[in-house]
C-alpha cells in the first residue's frame, strides 16, 4: 500500500483561489478513497495544538514523514505568510502543522477550511483569557442551539436565539442568511441575540442563522477578531413583506 502511495503521488503548489471563511462545523474524515495526504519537505517539523505559531509545540516529525490531511486554517495567495495551517492525523488524536512545511497531494485552497488563526491585542499578543493547550474551537461545544417558539408569522417581531459560548470569547455574531443569500448580523455580548423582523431583507421563506464568537478590546465592530469559523444554528421561516407590514 506505501508502495502504491508512492507511486500514484501527485504534488500540487497551492492554488491562488482562496474559499470563503464561512463554513460550519469540520467535515467527518474523509473515506481512504478520497483522503488527503501530506509530506514533511524539512528536517524537522513542530506540530503544534492548534493553527497559529502561538499554540505549544507537542511533537516533530522528520524529513519525508508522510501524513493524512484533515482540513486548513488560512489562505494562500502568493506567498506563504505564517497564515496557513493543516490539521493533520497524529498519534491517536489530531493536530496542526505550518503549511510550508508540506506538500499535499491537492492545492492547499482545495482543502476544506475548518481553523482560524489567534486573536491578538495591540501588541500582537494573544489575550490571557484563552487557553492554548488545545485548539481554541476544540473548546467551543457544539451545542446546544435553540431558539424562541415560533416563526414571523402570526405578528412576532422578534426572535430570540441561543447558542453555546467559548471561554475567552467577549462578543459573538449571528449571521441571518435569506434565501438568496442576503446576510444581516445581529451582534451580543452573550450567548443569546435577538433577530428583529424589521431588520431582515424583503424576502419570504426560509432563512439560515449561524453564529461564529469574536474576541475585542474595541467597541469598533470592524476590529473584532473571529475566533471560530461560523457554525449553523438553525431556520426561520419569514413571511411576504406586504403580509408583514399588516401585521405591523
């Protein structure tokens, strides 16, 4: 089987399309068929807990180690900026390798996303509250998600949602998706957010939320650092715009 892998090998520099930050949980491991493999180029590489060089060294692996491909943390545009991260199978568990220190058997912007790199405050230091013995959104439950009984028919105006918090986090975002796509944030310093009706697209049918935490130490919104990438939380049915205007 070594011998197979060897031969039917296919090295790709990665690509220039990057994919959208957007995803949900990380993908189940691929059947064998379809896997994901990687090659150590250096003598030594350090595998790390997490996707970022702030995370604990937890190992190395040597020249011509072979590896099984899990997902990435970042994008590659034109060069390789300490922004690119895989999860990779070690030992009995999972853990994350510098990209450049690999070369993969399909593009690295072809491998599924399912990490982000660390916050940090003014002085480029990831804040005390986070605990980086393991991958930060190893730490994030994957539930649960719930929100209030009903939908926008019927007069509601409002919605409350909820969803699980992450240590460290100070501010999460729940994005609203209509049907074509059309995004609206309702923000909170908790885990719990408030979608209002009046603030939702035009569009009837049946909208997506997802919720992702930040970590801030600005009230300006563009600062605000993703820890996590977003995760779904559930639907909401939205009437007619003319139905909800009556309502009103």
């Amino acid at each position: 089987m070594k011998k197979l892998f060897l031969l039917i090998w296919i090295f790709i520099l990665p690509g220039v399309v990057a994919l959208a930050q957007d995803e949900e949980t990380p993908p189940s491991p691929q059947p064998v068929a379809e896997a994901i493999y990687g090659l150590v180029t250096v003598d030594l590489a350090d595998v790390r807990t997490g996707p970022d060089f702030a995370y604990p060294t937890i190992g190395q692996l040597p020249l011509n180690a072979s590896v099984v491909v899990y997902g990435r943390s970042g994008d590659f545009f034109n060069r390789w900026d300490g922004r690119q991260w895989l999860q990779i199978d070690y030992g009995s568990s999972r853990a994350w390798i510098y990209a450049r220190l690999l070369r993969t058997s399909i593009a690295f912007n072809s491998i599924p996303p399912i990490g982000r790199l660390l916050p940090r405050d003014a002085n480029g230091r990831v804040p005390d509250v986070f605990d980086l013995a393991i991958d930060l959104c190893e730490q994030w439950p994957q539930g649960p998600y719930s929100q209030s009984a009903g939908d926008f028919y019927g007069g509601r105006q409002e919605i409350t949602v909820t969803y699980p918090g992450l240590p460290g986090a100070n501010v999460y975002s729940v994005i609203v998706i209509s049907p074509e796509g059309v995004r609206r944030a309702f923000d909170s310093e908790t885990t719990e957010a408030v979608i209002l009706l009046e603030d939702l697209p035009r569009e009837e049918g049946t909208y997506t939320w997802r919720v992702a935490p930040y970590w801030t130490n600005s009230p300006v919104r563009y600062r605000w650092q993703q820890v996590c990438l977003l995760r779904t939380g559930g639907t909401i049915e939205v009437p007619p715009y003319d139905e909800r205007s009556a309502e009103e």
